[in-house]
C-alpha cells in the first residue's frame, strides 16, 4: 500500500527538496553545541550510505532514503 502510494507520486517528489534540505538546517541550528569532527564524519558516512541504499532498494523507496541523505 505505501509502496504503490510512493509509486503514484514519483516524478511529483521534488518539491520535498527543500523540506528535507530545511530539516537539516533546522537541525543543526537547534543544536546547543558546535558538532566535532566525530559528529560530521558520522553524519557524512549516513548520508553516504542512504545514497547508495537509494541504488539498491525497489524503486519506491528510493525517494526516501534521498530524502533521508538530504536531511
């Protein structure tokens, strides 16, 4: 059912860019401290991993783990 709703929207998902992008902002700013470099490198090494979960799932979960490496 979720998979055939995220089918029905592909091609109409990129106006979530922005969301995703913001969330990720709106984040960082809400953080009461400077991440280190532990932090980033662990935040960098997700967002690797859900680009290339993004290659290897079914393609109605692809626009989520992008989604989620956006974030």
């Amino acid at each position: 059912m979720l998979r055939d709703a995220l089918l029905a929207q592909r091609g109409g998902l990129i106006g979530w860019l922005p969301v995703c992008l913001s969330i990720g902002i709106g984040v960082y700013f809400a953080l009461r401290f400077e991440p280190g470099p532990v932090i980033w490198w662990s935040v960098a090494a997700l967002a690797l991993v859900m680009l290339i979960a993004a290659r290897v799932v079914a393609v109605a979960l692809r626009p989520v783990c992008l989604g989620l490496a956006l974030s």
